[in-house]
C-alpha cells in the first residue's frame, strides 16, 4: 500500500480543532491501514515525528429520504499524536 493513499484526508470539526491544539491530528484513514503504516505515513508526508496512534472505525448512521431507509458508509478514523513542539504546517494555514 503507498503512502500517499493511507491518508484520504483531514477531519476537520470542532472536536478534532481542540484537539489539534493538544498536539493530536484526525485523519480518515484507508479501512486496510493499521496504525504503524498511519503513523509511517504521516510521518513521510508531513516530515514530524509521531509518538502514538488510536484507530477507530466509524460506523454509519442510519439514513432516510423519502420512505428510503438506509445508512451511510463506515469508515475509519486515525488520531495521530506529535512530538512536543511540533504540527503539520498544512493545517495551520502556512
């Protein structure tokens, strides 16, 4: 599996902002990707050092629209905890 495509993109929310300031990122994350290729891939894309990863699967919530019911897609989400001192340039904005 490349690199490139574990990460599929950033989560951005309320919850993952505070987070963020702690030192903690959210990713979603590829459903094959376990948590020493996430924090390998962060690592080559972004240049910083990793200390930890949690994983969780998202399951979907249920849907309606129109008598149609049904849910959304599960996915997974990474949370990747950085070095003392360091953050991803791309979510700060530079």
């Amino acid at each position: 599996m490349q690199y490139d495509s574990i990460l599929i993109e950033p989560v951005l929310s309320e919850k993952s902002n505070v987070m963020r300031e702690e030192g903690k990122f959210v990713f979603r994350v590829d459903p094959r990707a376990g948590k020493t290729q996430v924090m390998e891939a962060v690592r080559r894309m972004f240049e910083v050092h990793p200390v930890s990863c949690a994983i969780i699967n998202v399951k979907g919530k249920p849907k309606r629209l129109r008598y149609r019911s049904g849910y959304t897609s599960s996915w997974k989400k990474a949370i990747v905890k950085l070095a003392k001192g360091e953050k991803i340039k791309a979510f700060e904005g530079a």
